[in-house]
C-alpha cells in the first residue's frame, strides 16, 4: 500500500484520509464519543 513507500505527497494524505471517511463512515466517530 502507500505505506511502503519511504514518502508521500499531501495529496495522497488527503487520498488516504478520504477512503478511510468513505469506508468507515461518521459511526466511527459516534462509536468513539460514546466510548
């Protein structure tokens, strides 16, 4: 994956953090306030 390599642009940050929105969804969010 991206982590393999030794650096990454932001816009890949920004990539990353997308998919991670998209996959997870805001119960990510509502699960650690919760908790």
């Amino acid at each position: 994956m991206i982590w393999q390599r030794g650096s990454y642009d932001m816009t890949e940050i920004v990539q990353m953090f997308s998919v991670a929105i998209l996959f997870t969804g805001k119960d990510t969010v509502d699960y650690r306030s919760t908790n």
